[in-house]
C-alpha cells in the first residue's frame, strides 16, 4: 500500500547544523528505502513565508500569502512510501530524523483510476 508521510515542526526549532543532519539521515533512509522498493518521493519544502494558499469562493479566486493556518508545527515536507501495511509504514516514519522534533502524520493515498501514471 501507498503511503505518504507528511512531516510536521517547528520550522524555527531547528538550527542550520541540525537541519544539514536532517537532510543528511533523510537522504540516506531515501537510499534504504529505495534499495527494498519502497521509496517513491521525498522532499523539504521551502518555509512558510514562500507560501501562497487558493482558495474559490462563490466563483472568486482569493490568494493569500502564507500557509492555509496559524500553528505550532508547519508541513515541512514529505515522504511518499509503498510499505506492506501501517505497522511497517509506521516503523519507517519513525525513522524520519524531524520526528524527534516534531510530527509525522501517516496517511494512505487513495489510487485513482484515470491518473497519469508517469512522471
């Protein structure tokens, strides 16, 4: 099953050599995974202050600067995961080096028939 893994924290809690580690042991758990088929994407995103949120409304477009809510933690990215189920999906974000700082929320993803397949 298809699993994403998004990663939730503080984006102020983190100092530039905590966040080049981070990247480090992330890049290194994209190499495991991909080594036993299971990696299929991963990234940080840039912060919040880049972010713009869309909304429609009553037919109007309104865009905004900054995430869609005030909070604590903010979606710093994300891994998209293929394990055999949510024990083995869990056990793999536990390996994810921000959750020792903040949270990695595990969703399913939906397959869609119709979708574009390739990249």
């Amino acid at each position: 099953m298809k699993y994403i893994l998004l990663i939730y924290s503080d984006e102020n809690a983190w100092t530039e050599s905590e966040m080049e580690s981070c990247y480090a042991e992330s890049t290194q758990l994209t190499y495991e995974l991909k080594a036993k088929g299971q990696y299929l994407g991963a990234s940080p995103l840039h912060s919040t202050s880049t972010a713009t949120s869309v909304r429609v409304r009553d037919g109007k477009k309104l865009v905004t600067d900054g995430p869609f809510a005030e909070t604590r933690e903010q979606l710093g990215g994300y891994f998209s995961i293929d394990a055999k189920d949510l024990d083995e999906a869990i056990a793999i974000a536990a390996r994810i080096p921000s959750a020792r700082k903040g949270t990695v929320e595990i969703r399913p993803i939906m397959e869609l028939t119709g979708l574009p397949t390739e990249l």
